[in-house]
C-alpha cells in the first residue's frame, strides 16, 4: 500500500495529488516515477502547468487530469494520509512499515529480505 507523505510544502502536496489523478487513468507509477524523476534532474517547480506537462508525457488525457488537479478532490486525502505518516513518527522518505516494523530510509534488497523472512518465520512460528 502506498500512502503520501506531502512534507515539502504546497509543491510536495499538489504533486501528491496530481499522481491520484494520475490514478484516475491508470498511470499513477508513471507518473510518480516521472515527477521523482524531473526534480532528481531539472528540480522543476511543481506548478499545475509543469504538473500537466509530465501527465502529457505519459500519453495521459491532460484535460481531464487538469480539471481534477484544479478541482482540489483529493486534497484532503493528501493531507490526511500525510498527517496519519507522521502521526507514526516518521520523519522523512521513504519509509516502510513490513508488517507493523518500520523501515526508514532506502535500503537494499537484502534489508527487505531479511525482514520479510524474519516477519514470516516468526508468524509461523506462532
């Protein structure tokens, strides 16, 4: 389950929401991954013109995404999937929770792993 984390202000929310728009027409890892993407290169403002010019990238119908965008429909499902995360204690992103444990940071492989096996070893067990 993926749940938002908007910690970075207005941009960090918006872009939130657009990738539930996004969602809407069955390209929100597109779309997530194309935003991580342009700030990890072009660090571009998130604005609703830049927003819709990544959904355009992806082949998705902008007018539609735009109007869902404008429309704020999932802001409050942003802002509360945001708090709940917090509410957990994390702090930063990416952070995992792997059957109740929680994982902060990126972390290898390995790490989830080892994890796993030890969550599934120990439900077995009981």
């Amino acid at each position: 389950m993926y749940k938002h984390f908007a910690i970075l202000g207005p941009e960090s929310s918006r872009s939130a929401e657009a990738s539930e728009c996004a969602t809407e027409q069955g390209k929100f890892w597109e779309f997530h991954d194309l935003v991580f993407k342009d700030q990890t290169t072009t660090h571009s403002t998130l604005d609703q013109e830049k927003l819709t010019s990544l959904a355009n990238d992806i082949g998705l119908d902008t007018t539609a995404f735009s109007e869902c965008l404008s429309s704020g429909k999932y802001s409050l499902q942003i802002s509360r999937e945001s708090q709940a995360v917090q509410a957990l204690g994390v702090r930063g992103t990416p952070g995992f929770l792997v059957n109740g444990l929680f994982v902060s940071g990126a972390q290898p492989f390995e790490v989830f792993q080892q994890i796993i096996e030890e969550q599934l070893a120990a439900t077995a067990a009981n």
